[in-house]
C-alpha cells in the first residue's frame, strides 16, 4: 500500500479489525517515513438488481430496506443493532442466493419474516403498506392469522 506521506510503495499492517458492514479496518505503517494511516477494505460483490413492480430494475439498496424496517419499527421497543441485524441478514440471505436479481416482492417477503420474528406490532404496521390491505377485513384476516400461528407456536412449544 503506498503511504499517503511520502509516496514509498511498502507499509506494514500493524492492526487489522472487522466493522459491522463487512469492511475490514487496517491500521498501517510506512516502512520508509514510520507515519502511520488507516485503510479500509471492503468486499467486492456483484451487483444484485432489484426488479420493480412495474418490470423496472434498480441495484439493491440495503438503505431502502433499513428505512422501510425503522418506518414500521417506529416508537417500537427495539434496537438499532436489532434493526441493522435483520438488514445484514436479509442482505447475506439475497447475495448467497448467488441470483443476479431478486423482485421487490420477494424482498418484502424477507423483510415481514424477519419482522414477525422481531416484533409483532412493526411486522403489522410493515405488511398493512406492503399488503396495501382493499379493506377491515383483509387486514383483519392477516391478524388472524397472526394470532393462529402464534397461538399453534405456543402449543407445539408448550408440549415440550
């Protein structure tokens, strides 16, 4: 790595540390000059696209799913690291697929998953704008099926 001092073409790596976001942190020194700089490394992934409702196509944004999970998370008992995980594993779980492209639907579908795991209320809130529910009913039949699951969960768990 060329040092950002002097130019010389040789450092060494003196630290090296994982962030959250799948960077790799390197604290370097110039062998030449002795001043020390920080690098960082991230992984190089193909892109993903993401195709739209209406057949267009953009690249994945973790961001967009992040706002759309906090926008349902709202006043919500829940941390931003619960948050961030969910995203990186909705992410990972999109990338080992190892497709080019994934529709926006199935990417909502992953993120109400991951949602009604977390929390039941931001899990509602997400499905009632992503179901965009016609009425009462259809939105009353989704908690329905809510309350069914988690009552024949409680029963499969109870019988333990």
């Amino acid at each position: 790595m060329k040092c950002i001092y002097c130019g010389f073409n040789d450092s060494k790596v003196i630290d090296s540390r994982s962030t959250d976001d799948m960077t790799i942190r390197r604290r370097r020194e110039c062998t030449k000059c002795g001043r020390r700089f920080t690098t960082y490394e991230t992984i190089e992934t193909a892109p993903v696209l993401v195709i739209k409702s209406d057949g267009s196509r953009q690249p994945l944004e973790a961001g967009k799913i992040k706002r759309g999970i906090m926008k349902a998370c709202e006043k919500r008992p829940i941390s931003a690291d619960a948050i961030d995980r969910l995203v990186e594993k909705i992410i990972m779980e999109i990338y080992n697929s190892m497709e080019p492209e994934i529709t926006s639907k199935e990417i909502g579908e992953k993120v109400m998953a991951g949602l009604k795991d977390l929390d039941e209320v931001a899990y509602v809130r997400y499905a009632s704008v992503y179901r965009s529910f016609k009425d009462v009913s259809s939105f009353m039949r989704e908690l329905q099926s809510l309350i069914d699951g988690k009552q024949s969960k409680e029963g499969k768990d109870g019988d333990h």
